[in-house]
C-alpha cells in the first residue's frame, strides 16, 4: 500500500479531533436518546482510531482510500453496538471490530483468491467451535470440531490457516495518547477464567485430604501420567491394589467436591 496520505477520503487526517474520556461519555449519552448530530462528531471524534488500526494493514496492496472507508465501517457498527453498561473502553471495543471489517474485505478481496468452499469450511469449523464452548463450557479439540462438521481435522487446519493473516500479539493497534493496545489484549484467556482457577484450587483442597500414598499414586497417575502397573513399580505394591487405591482416592475425591 502506498504512503498515508494527509488527506484520505476527502478527510485531513493532520486534523483529525480527538474526543476527551468526558467528552465521549456526554455524546454518546446523547448518541442513545437518538441525537443524529451527536452520532456524526462521535464518528469524527474516532477517525483516528479507524487510521490507526489500518496501518497494520501497510502491507497489502488495497488502496489507503478504500481501507479507510472499510475501517468507517467497522467504527460504525462499533457505535451502534456498544454498551456502556460493560464499563468497557470504547476503544477496546470497536478495535477488533474495525480490524474485522477490514480483514473481510481483504479476504474477499485477495488477489490469492481462497476457495469459497475452503472459506465455508473455515466458517463452519469456527461456529462449530463456538457452539462446542458454549455446549461443553470447555475450549473443543480439533477432532471434536471436525466430528462436529463432518470434515477432516487436516482440511480444517487447512481452511483456517487460509483466511488467517498473521499478526503479533504484541503489536500495537491503537493509542489515544495513553498506554497503547495490542492485539494480545483483544484475546480472552479461556485458560485462566475464574472458574477455572477456582476449581484448581477445589481440587488441591480434595487432595489434601487424602492419605500421603492415594496422594501419591493420583499424583502420578493424572498430573505425571504414569500407568497403573508403572505406579505399582514405583511404590512396590500390586497393580491391583494400585487400581483399589486409585478407585478409594478418586471417590473420597469426588464426595468432597460434591
């Protein structure tokens, strides 16, 4: 893409506003009671946000104009879905969706045209995953999601990696004169939810409880993933009394959880 220019769309971007904390709150309090003028300087006020996030994009070949427009989209859309009730930055909101937008229309757009059964696959794979989140409460494998879709796990991987740009997590997207946002801060940690460390800690508290050899035997069955008979080695008893240990260990467990 070539340089950016000052004026992009008829727009000076040396000139662009730039909207106070205060100043965003008051508008879009007007924005929800239906206030069109309102709307307009909030759409302004964020210009260069939408300028910012195309700027990763530096290195496709799409004309600065036409990314600019795509980026306006993805802001307004930002506008007309945000709740201020998530005591969320406006600016941590609308970033994924500008970066959205314009990802679209690359994808559409790319000279490299991916397939549109390969972009279907990709889709399905995607909201196959969600659904597996939403059903299991837990991220889903590979080979669940393509039991789910009916399609290898090799041509998901595939279809993915097609309509993916890569991108560093620590890339900067966005800064309004404060601490910058990165891409990494647009990704949620599924691996360290509340519930999840709140269970963690559940489980240690169960363990505790059991004698020093259950202790040690479920220790290295399920956290060093040792087999009955290799445990059995170890501590010098029967796999069978191992199996016994294990069931007693596991149930003791399983009632103090309860």
């Amino acid at each position: 893409m070539s340089g950016y220019k000052v004026e992009i769309c008829g727009v000076n971007t040396a000139k662009l506003p730039l909207l106070s904390n205060d100043e965003k709150e008051v508008l879009f309090k007007r924005i929800l009671e239906g206030d069109l003028e309102a709307r307009e300087q909030y759409i302004k006020g964020n210009l260069r946000l939408v300028l910012s996030v195309i700027q990763r994009f530096s290195n496709s070949n799409e004309n600065v104009d036409d990314l600019f427009q795509i980026g306006c989209i993805g802001l307004i859309k930002a506008i007309d879905n945000f709740d201020i009730t998530q005591n969320v930055r406006f600016s941590t909101y609308a970033v994924p969706m500008i970066m959205g937008e314009v990802r679209r229309y690359l994808r559409d757009n790319n000279s490299i045209r991916v397939s549109r059964s390969l972009r279907d696959t990709a889709y399905k794979a995607i909201y196959a995953k969600e659904n597996l989140i939403k059903r299991n409460l837990k991220e889903p494998t590979l080979m669940e999601i393509a039991e789910e879709i009916g399609v290898s796990k090799e041509d998901i991987t595939y279809a993915l990696d097609a309509i993916q740009s890569p991108v560093s997590l620590y890339e900067p997207v966005y800064s309004d004169g404060g601490d910058p946002l990165f891409v990494m801060d647009q990704i949620s940690d599924k691996k360290n939810l509340e519930e999840n460390w709140v269970e963690d800690i559940s489980l240690n508290e169960a363990m505790k409880r059991l004698p020093e050899r259950e202790r040690h035997i479920i220790d290295m069955r399920f956290f060093e993933g040792k087999t009955q008979t290799e445990v059995a080695e170890e501590i010098h008893i029967s796999q069978a009394q191992v199996s016994r240990l294990e069931k007693n260990a596991l149930k003791s467990m399983k009632n103090y959880l309860s």
